[in-house]
C-alpha cells in the first residue's frame, strides 16, 4: 500500500473515531444526538459553503475592532430538537475585523448561535464567546464552514466532523448567545496561525466584541470567554491581554483549560509523538506573521520538511493525527528536533518564545482547568502557569485538576477530548455564577 493510501485510511479511521466521540460526549454533555453522518460517497458533493463570502473586500473597511464587515445567514448542518424550537434558533455567519500580531488590521470569520428559548436570568441575554480547539490549517477546516457542512471528506486536507457543537449546542440550550472564532487565517486568505499568542487572543477578544453589534444581542450584554486546548491557549492569553486590549468589553470572567502554555515544551513534547504534525502548523503560522522566523526556517528545514509543511497547511487535524509518529529530525538538514534548534538560535528562540503564556497578569477572574492524565497537553503546563499567575498577583485565579471519571479513557488517545467535556461541566456552572453577579474568589484557590 502507498504512503498516501495508507494516510487517507488512517484519516477515515481517525474521523469515524472523532465522529464516535461526538456522539458518546454529547450525550455526555447533556445535549440529544444528532442522527449519524452519512457514509462519504464516492465522489464528494460540492460544498454548500458560499467560500465568496471568506474573501475580505480590498482595502478592509475603516474601523475598530470587533466592526463586523459582513453578515449571512449560516444553515447549520445539525440542529437538536426542544420543546421550545429547534437549538440554534439562528445562526449567523460573520466576518469582522481585528488586529495581528503585527499591528495590522485582518478581517476574520466565526458564527454567532441564538437561542430559541427566552432568557430568564437578571439582565438582557449573556454572550459566551467560545474559543474552539485545534480543528487543522486548511481553509475547509474552519468551524463556521464545518457548521454548515457537518462533516467534509474533502481530500487532500482530509476529512473533518465539527465536533466543537459538544459545547456550543450545550451552551445555546442553557440560554447563552454563543459567537465563536474561525481564529486568523481559518477560512480566510493566509495561513491559519496557530499557536500564535496575540493573534488568537485577538480574535476571540475581537469576536466577542462583534457578537454585540448584532442585531438580536443587546449592547449591554455580559460577556464571558470560554476555551480548551487550543481554545484554552486563545483564553488564557486573552485574559493577560483584554485589560489593555478591550477595556471596555463587559467581560465577567473566562474559562481557560488544557492550556499550551509553553510552545516550546508543547512542541518537544509532541515531537515523536501522535500528534506530531502539530508542530508544522505552528511553524507555518509563525513563518506567515514574521518574516525574519520565515526566512530563518528556510535554512533549517531540508526538502522533506519544506514539502511536509506544504501538505500540513492544507490539513485538517484527523489528517494530521493520520501521519503516524512524526519527528521533526527528519525534517531538518541538521537531523536536530526542532526543539533544539530552537534552544540553539536566537532568533527562532525569539518568536517561539514570544507566544509563552504566564509573562502577565490576568486583572479579570479566570477559571482554569487541566486533565492530570492528559496525553496531549501534560498537567505540568497548567501547573506552572498557575504558579506563573499567582506569583504575578493574579485578580481572582480559580485552579481545579478534574480528572475524566473513566481514568482509562481520560489517559487515552481521547484524553485530551475527555479532559475538556470534565472541564466543560464545571465551567458551566463557573459562568453561571459569574453571570449571574455572584463573587469570585479573591486572589489564587486550587481545588
């Protein structure tokens, strides 16, 4: 069998394995499944996403960020039945405008959900804006895109389920408007930049900020950001950063777990490992916002890796997650782990380091969360970045390790995944409270 029909095999098997997960962690979640997903026929049918609509007007309009550019109405691929309607009442594609890490303006996609039901708490309809996981570097693997889709089987960037509706859906039933994050290049012209701090704590800043120029939320809304995994890297960098950024969002508090703290300990922690191919996405967002990072990587990398950063910045992550035990030594001319490059050169030192997490303080209350026996993203992050916060006088800093109840499955190949539904449960009743005005803790408090 060839290499690439042995990865596209492998990326079927891994997304029924992601499609099972959703399945089992709705019903986890409390949220009635969908029926199934049909078998992918022969030939892909065209998508029914409008992609016209992911190409920012040239020049970008004047603004500030969180200016929506445009709006459409968004036909979501699943919706839950309940007795007040269906669950997303509507939903709304949407592209507005932020700032990279650069200082340059950038238009950006997401999707903003109602609720059907009434609010009944104090106060005009909350907003969670829900930062997602890592869902790939293609443009097909944008969660408003998935939204629509259900599941694309598109090759080669692979197959994809939108399994981020776990919490989205959950989040609409319980009341909350939900607006959510393509992040900067997700769907749009560029290279998606992920594990980029400033850039995806931008966009979720700036997504929140255009959830409430939408018709049907109210300005005065209360805001929380939630987030896990990659999401919890777009959160947690969000809380060192709003303060400055967005001191005007009426944010009440942020949800924060499965934290990539550390860029260069995710990435030596990975490298070998299955997800390994992670680390090319990095590489790639970075080489995309910093050109003296691009040009450095170009002399590092030996053909091999220069054509495996090509394929993996049209991947989505089922695809990636497909490649095996990748090792960056051999995608170097030196055979060295991109790691110790990176501990080696200054100037890769520079732009790695400067995506760490834990070098502010955050000034809003922060709910943060890990998984002890998480096999993607080890509890020592979460750790250190506590100790990081409290040691800079962290506002209100809430830290609870919660383990899956099946520690089996919670150290398992979904461990991660399993982590981030025991950190969902008890952030729902975190914002909850935050919403509904009740104190959070003063200082730091690990449970």
């Amino acid at each position: 069998m060839t290499d690439d029909r042995l990865l596209l095999r492998r990326a079927r098997t891994a997304c029924l394995a992601i499609m099972t997960a959703t399945a089992l962690t709705t019903g986890v979640a409390g949220v009635a499944q969908a029926a199934p997903a049909p078998a992918p026929a022969p030939t892909p049918a065209a998508s029914p996403v409008n992609d016209s609509f992911y190409t920012p007007p040239s020049p970008l309009p004047a603004g500030k960020p969180g200016d929506i550019i445009r709006s459409e109405n968004l036909p979501t691929a699943i919706t839950i039945p309940s007795p007040e309607g269906a669950v997303p009442a509507k939903a709304t594609r949407i592209m507005y405008l932020s700032i990279d890490a650069n200082g340059d303006p950038i238009a950006v996609t997401g999707y903003y959900l109602q609720p059907v039901s009434e609010w009944k708490g104090p106060g005009p309809r909350p907003v969670v804006a829900y930062a997602g996981g890592l869902h790939g570097q293609g443009d097909q693997c944008a969660a408003s895109k998935l939204l629509q889709e259900g599941v694309t089987f598109s090759f080669p960037g692979g197959p994809m389920a939108e399994i981020e509706q776990i919490v989205t859906l959950n989040l609409v039933k319980l009341g909350y408007g939900v607006v959510s994050s393509d992040y900067m290049g997700g769907g749009t012209p560029g290279t998606h930049t992920f594990g980029n701090r400033v850039d995806q704590a931008h966009a979720v800043i700036d997504a929140a900020r255009a959830a409430l120029h939408l018709p049907e939320v109210s300005p005065d809304a209360k805001v929380a950001l939630a987030g896990y995994s990659q999401g919890g890297g777009a959160t947690a960098a969000a809380a060192e950063l709003v303060d400055s950024y967005a001191p005007e969002l009426p944010l009440v508090g942020i949800y924060t777990g499965g934290v990539p703290a550390d860029l260069l300990r995710e990435m030596n922690y990975l490298d070998g490992n299955r997800l390994g191919g992670v680390i090319g996405y990095a590489l790639n967002g970075a080489s995309y916002r910093y050109p003296e990072f691009k040009e450095r990587v170009s002399t590092v990398l030996n053909p091999y890796g220069k054509q495996t950063m090509a394929q993996l910045s049209g991947e989505c992550i089922v695809l990636t997650s497909a490649r095996g035990k990748p090792s960056t030594r051999d995608w170097t001319v030196s055979h060295k782990s991109f790691g110790q490059l990176v501990t080696e050169d200054p100037i890769l030192s520079k732009y790695v380091h400067m995506q760490d997490i834990g070098n502010l303080k955050p000034t809003v209350p922060v709910l943060l969360t890990g998984n002890p026996d998480d096999p993607t993203v080890p509890i020592v992050q979460e750790r250190e970045l506590y100790s990081k916060w409290c040691a800079k006088g962290a506002t209100s800093l809430q830290y609870e390790e919660i383990p899956f109840p099946i520690r089996l499955i919670g150290g398992s190949t979904f461990g991660h995944v399993a982590g981030g539904i025991s950190g969902f449960q008890r952030a729902v009743s975190w914002l909850s409270d935050r919403f509904a005005g009740k104190p959070a803790v003063t200082g730091c408090s690990r449970g």
